[in-house]
C-alpha cells in the first residue's frame, strides 16, 4: 500500500483473505515493480508493465510479480525466482512468462536454443500443475538502421520463437 500527498494518512485497513486465481509474472526489467521518486520524476521513475497490469483489472484475481532487472529464462530458475512461484501457484492460475531482453546477451539462450528450450520447459511445468501458462513475446529492443529511418527490433528473433511456441 502506497500513500502519497500532502499530511495524508490511513484512518482504517482491514485486510481479509480471497479466494480468487493469481497472475504469476516471471520476467526481467521490462516486466518487474520499480521504485520511483515523488513527486514524479522522469528521469528516475519508471516500472515494467508488471507493476502496472493490476490497474487493468477488474479485482477478480490477484497479481504477484517476480519479474526482476537483468534475468533471462536461465537466471529465474537458477537464482530461486521460480521455486517461489512454483511454491504457491494453485490449479487455474495463471503464469505470465517475458523473457529476452537478457537472454539475447548469452550465447547459449539464443531464441530457437536455449530460450526456446526453456520456455517451453516452463510451459510444460505450469501445465502439469494445472496452471495456465501465457506466454509474452519480448518488448521490443529497437534501434533504426542508416539514414532512412528503417525499423531494426533486436529482438524480433524472440518474439518469433515465442508466436512458434505458441502457435505448436
């Protein structure tokens, strides 16, 4: 809970349980929860859109990122990311999964190898625990190549093994 403004207090909290299907969220910098600065500085504050989906929901289910700066599908797993969310995911919920922007940096997790590989793996697992896995293809890393403004994403190749994996 975040309170901000001027001699701005919480009168009253009651915090009850639900029962209700969750959004798992494993990604990297462009999915996590960021800190920002108030009042509102652009320079300093940003978030992954992770931190924002709860907005666009109607309070029927409940989000919960692990997303964090500078994963790829490998690090999730490998730093312990996963067993957390594997830990508490129940039948009918969901597992949001965005990788790439990191997985790019690595020889061995390029998008129809290692990348591939691991998604797929998570899918399976979500599956087999009753969980539905969606899979979110990478937000873009563009640059433009020469003078004529052509669109250049780095990671097109990972947004791709992402359709291909969803589409088999």
């Amino acid at each position: 809970i975040a309170v901000l403004g001027d001699k701005v207090r919480v009168v009253s909290l009651q915090v009850e349980e639900a029962t209700c299907p969750t959004i798992y969220i494993a990604g990297d910098s462009t999915v996590t929860d960021q800190s920002a600065s108030y009042p509102y500085a652009p320079g300093t504050s940003y978030c992954g859109w992770g931190q924002m989906i709860s907005s666009y929901i109607n309070g029927e289910i409940a989000v919960s990122n692990h997303a964090h700066s500078g994963l790829t599908t490998e690090s999730f797993r490998m730093e312990g990311h996963y067993s957390i969310v594997e830990k508490y995911w129940k039948p009918g919920d969901y597992y949001f999964i965005q990788f790439a922007h990191n997985d790019q940096k690595l020889d061995h997790l390029k998008a129809e190898e290692g990348y591939r590989n691991n998604m797929i793996t998570y899918i399976n697992e979500a599956r087999a625990n009753g969980v539905h896995p969606v899979i979110v293809t990478p937000i873009a890393r563009n640059t433009w190549k020469g003078n004529d403004g052509t669109y250049n994403d780095l990671l097109k190749e990972y947004g791709e093994s992402c359709i291909r994996i969803g589409k088999e």
